[in-house]
C-alpha cells in the first residue's frame, strides 16, 4: 500500500470525507522520534473500550474514526516538516480535524 501524501489526504478531505505511533525525523544526523498528538485514545482516553466497540459496530463511526487517524497524521506530518505544506493547509486541516473530534463526541455521548 502506497503511503498518501499531504496533497492527497488534503484532497481526501476536501469534499468528501497506519502508521506506527512514533514516526523518525532525522535531525542533524540523528534519528529523533516524534509523538503523534491528538490520538483518539488520548483525547477520550475514558472512553476507549466505547470507541472499540463502535468501530466494530458501526460503519459509520469506523469511517469517521479512520479518517480522523488518517488526518491526524498528515497533519503530524506537515508540522514536523516530514512533508512541509503551508499555514493556511494546515489551519485547514486542523479544522477538519476538530469537526471529526466533534462528530465523534457526539457518538461517544450517547454511549
């Protein structure tokens, strides 16, 4: 599987809407590892046996689930210039980001 570029999960998200944890950046000849933030088990670390249940049960909530993973990584990816897009890109992104977070809130409350 091809791994997607910044451009096409910008796409991915413009209309319609795995990695490891840790990603290596090489820094002055070094390999230094980054943390991806913003993970759902981290942002609803109390409810994670709620958002495994629904991923399995619910198509649509898996959906949004991946999609939130995959944006959350392209945007991990643009802010530690693994692959560098501009401000305004990731502003953009991270607003979509934070309207999955809200849908998935949103399934998560009435659990």
């Amino acid at each position: 599987m091809r791994r997607k570029s910044s451009q096409a999960a910008a796409g991915l998200f413009n209309g319609a809407a795995k990695a490891g944890k840790l990603t290596a950046k090489k820094q002055g000849g070094t390999d230094r590892m980054s943390h991806v933030a913003h993970e759902l088990h981290e942002e609803f670390p109390e409810q994670a046996e709620a958002i495994h249940a629904l991923k399995a049960g619910n198509a649509h909530f898996a959906r949004i689930a991946e999609d939130y993973h995959t944006l959350n990584r392209a945007i991990h990816r643009m802010e530690t210039n693994v692959e560098p897009a501009d401000d305004a890109t990731i502003e953009d992104l991270k607003r979509k980001r934070l309207a999955l977070k809200d849908e998935i809130a949103g399934f998560l409350a009435t659990v």
